[in-house]
C-alpha cells in the first residue's frame, strides 16, 4: 500500500469525525443523504456518493459539512476546480458563522479545512490553531472534557502535527468517552502508522477492533481494512524479508472482507497484496470480485486491467479498460492505459489511436481550465508515450507548478514523467534531479528509485546507482519492461501528428 492510499483514509477520517457533531441536529432524511454518501466513498463508488451529497446540499443548502463531502469526493475524482468551487462555498459558510460568534471553535476548524482544500495553507494553519486555542481554554477550565480534546486532536492532526496530536486521542481513550472510543482508538493507530511507528499500531487496530461491536460490519469490516493498509506500508518499506508481513497484510483484508463481502476497497487491497506475493489466481479473483459487486466501480476496473496487462493477458487487459471507459468515457488516463496495452501487444494502429483519445480529452479540459493540473499531467504522459519529448516535459512542468501543494500524487507523478522523459533523451543530471524530487515527495516508490538507478547508472556512479536498485527491488520493483534508453541525443522527435 502506497502512502498517499494512507494518507487518504486518515483524511476520511478525520473529515468524518469533524462534522459528526453536525450531523446529529441536522433532519435525519440529509443525514441518511449524507451517510449514504460515505458510504460509497468507502467502496470508492464516487459518483454514488456525490450524487448522494447533492441531495443532502438540496435539502441543507447552508450545510457546510456537506460542502465539504461535496468538495472531498470531486477531488477523488480529480475534478479540482468543482472541488474548489465547493470549498470556496464551505469557505462562505462558516465565515458567517464566526461573524456571529468569533470563539465557535468548530467554526475556526472548518475553516481551516476550507482554506486548506484551496491550498491557502498559511491562513489554513492559523484558523486551526485558533481553534486549539479555543479548545486548550475549555480544557484548562474541564481538564475531562473529552470533546474538546477530540477536538484539539483533530486540530492538530490537521496540521500534520502527529506527535502532538497522540496525546489528545490518548486522552479521549484514558476518559473512557464511549462516543469516540473506537474513532479515538483507530485515529491513532493511523497517526502511528502515518508516524512509522508500525509496531505500535499494529495493536492499537486490534484494541479499535476489540470494542467494535459485532454487528457493527461495516466498521469492523474498515478497521481490518486499515491494519492491512499499515502491514502493507510496513512491507514496503522493510529491509528484509517482507512476507511475512505481506502475508499478515493479505490475511487482514481476507478478514475484512470476511466480515464485509461488499467492501470493495478490500478486494482491491487484497488483490494489490496478493499480486506482491506471486498469488496470482488469488489476485484475479479479488479483482473479480470488486467489479462483481459493483460493476461502475472505476478502480476495481482499472485495477483489474493493470493486473491483467502485469500477467500479460493483453486481450483480457484492453477489455478491462473499455470497461473502464464504458463507466468513465472521458477519462484521459484511462484512454492512456489501454494505449499502452494496445502498443505492447504489437497493436500500435489502434494504440495511437487511443493516445489520440486521451490527448483530445487532456485538450479539451485544458481548454475549459488552462490550470487543470491533472489535465496537464495526462498530456505530458501522452506525448511522452508518443515521443514528443520537448512537449511533454513542458506539459509536465506546467502539471507541477499549477497543482495545488497539498496534492502530491500529481506533483509526483508529474516529477517521475519529467524524470523519464529526461532520461529517454539522454539529460542524465537533470533526470536525477527529477527522480529525486519524486523520492522526496513519495519514498516509497520503487519506479522512483529504479528510474534513479538508472540515471545513475548512465552517469558511471555504479555503486549509487546499485544501492538505488536494491532499494527499487525492497519495495517491490519487478523488472517487467526494459530500462528506459535515449531516443536521441537533442530529446526532440517527429510530434507523430500530436500536439
């Protein structure tokens, strides 16, 4: 499991946990709404769960709470202007409520998350440290009022300020609030693994899981989902032999869906183990059964295909992303992988056919919104795929500087195109450079470290560049396509009609 994959459920969590107080005054038919929609965002059903909250903003228009769903779920889709609309709507929102009451500590936290979902992080920062302000006064005067520790918790693991923020979850689990005990007990175990303290989160799951009622599946089903998230990451970044927690891993999402069979977040999880572990037959069976129980669920589909195209199952892999693209037709990416699987098996008619696609989607959004980062990242994979190199490293750079800085994945993403569109066209340094700007941003990926073995090796630095390819190899490399070889010593190419 990815980081960033880590990173998103803390984020579910503690938006959830933000806006719980809300919920319980608010009529129960939004409520239902709005339940509904989380709940489809935890079998990544985006659409599901958008439509969801746009029917609870129908009925609680003035709800910033649902704002924020609205906003956090368009940015899982990659819909960043829609989800800043919808943060600059929440913004609005809870800046009238603190014109009524400037110490509503609830108030200056969604504030905080409003600014921070529009990338204003230094104004981000001072309203949630406004509200522990607020939150440290009530617990001076009630040193066991376990809200506002919760919330000074939240507050802090919002600023990504871990350390701190243990203690005031500690505290919430020390008062025994019955309320918050199981979010209390499973925020922590996150904030650990988010720490890299995976001993210590480990057991801190299985006491979360210990106190989950029985009949509570869905939350059981979650919290077994989220310690084999923790394995997982504790695998990847093992300097030894990882199976043995590759295989607790693989246990724990066999649990959760044990306990939940239509936890498709857990079938995708169990399958990306079991593809780790060379349980191949497993792994399409996991795949299978995420698209299975939701047959529009767009990652169990791209999941799959990837899955078929590692084995080589071309024909089976291109079926998969029509799938895809059946549920998602505008989708750049999608158009890109099946491009790529189409020129692997030696049908490069159709997949030029299918980069064209996806350039014309990267084009038209851009058109629409010349800041779409995501867009802008799309284009630059095409034309790198296509060799127009010149082209690709200047859609790349234009991906890196108009994404908003809490969004690493594209960030990254855009660093690892430019790093090897760099090294395809024999820029050996700068490639390097680029390589390890993705590094800093993900460590954890071992495409990452293989491309700066590579540029390593390029650069006559044996012995770095056989450290970086131990390291590519520890967290899970395979070497399934040759390195990447200059196209030419200028980097420039024939545009192959793609611009």
């Amino acid at each position: 499991m990815k980081a960033w994959f880590v990173a998103a459920l803390l984020a579910v969590a503690i938006m959830v946990a933000v806006f719980s107080c809300a919920d319980a005054a608010q009529e129960q038919t939004a409520s239902d709404w709005e339940k509904e929609g989380w709940s489809q965002i935890d079998n990544a059903s985006y659409e599901k769960a958008l439509d969801a909250f746009s029917k609870a903003i129908d009925l609680q228009p003035d709800n910033e709470s649902l704002w924020f769903d609205r906003a956090f779920v368009l940015s899982m889709q990659d819909r960043l202007n829609e989800s800043v609309a919808a943060y600059n709507q929440a913004l609005n929102l809870t800046e009238k409520k603190l014109e009524k009451n400037s110490q509503d500590a609830l108030a200056w936290q969604s504030k905080s998350v409003a600014l921070s979902g529009l990338g204003r992080q230094e104004e981000s920062s001072k309203a949630a440290l406004k509200a522990v302000q607020i939150y440290d006064q009530e617990i001076k005067e009630n040193p066991k009022n376990s809200t506002a520790w919760w919330y000074k918790g939240e507050n802090l693991a919002n600023l990504q300020r871990f350390e701190e923020a243990l203690p005031a979850y500690e505290k919430v689990i020390a008062l025994n609030d019955s309320k918050r005990l199981k979010d209390a007990w499973l925020t922590k175990a996150t904030l650990l693994m988010e720490l890299g303290r995976y001993d210590e989160s480990f057991p801190a799951f299985d006491d979360a899981i210990k106190i989950i009622a029985a009949n509570d599946t869905e939350s059981l089903s979650q919290a077994w989902q989220w310690k084999g998230s923790a394995l997982s990451e504790a695998a990847s970044l093992e300097k030894s032999d990882d199976t043995a927690l590759l295989n607790q891993a693989y246990q724990a999402f066999e649990k959760s869906t044990e306990v939940n069979p239509k936890n498709v977040w857990a079938w995708i999880n169990k399958g990306w183990v079991a593809e780790k572990l060379g349980r191949s037959e497993e792994m399409m069976q996991a795949f299978d059964n995420a698209t299975q129980i939701d047959p529009r669920n767009a990652q169990a589909w791209k999941s799959k295909a990837d899955a078929l195209y590692h084995a080589k199952r071309y024909n089976d892999s291109v079926a998969a992303y029509d799938k895809l693209i059946e549920i998602e037709p505008e989708n750049a990416k999608a158009w890109l992988g099946k491009g790529d699987v189409l020129n692997e098996s030696g049908r490069q008619s159709e997949a030029q056919e299918s980069y064209k696609k996806a350039l014309t989607i990267a084009n038209a959004s851009l058109k629409a919104d010349p800041k779409n980062a995501d867009s802008w990242l799309s284009k630059g994979d095409v034309l790198q795929k296509t060799q127009v190199y010149d082209a690709a490293l200047q859609a790349y750079d234009e991906a890196i500087n108009n994404s908003p800085p809490y969004w690493n994945t594209i960030i990254q993403s855009a660093w690892m195109g430019k790093a090897d569109t760099l090294l395809k066209t024999g820029k050996y340094e700068p490639s390097l450079e680029a390589y390890n700007q993705s590094i800093d941003l993900i460590p954890v990926d071992e495409s990452a470290w293989k491309g700066k073995s590579d540029s390593l090796q390029a650069l006559g630095r044996s012995d770095e560049a056989s450290f970086a390819l131990r390291m590519a190899g520890i967290l899970g490399y395979k070497d399934r396509k040759a390195a990447n070889l200059p196209a030419n010593e200028t980097g420039n190419s024939t545009s192959n009609g793609l611009v």
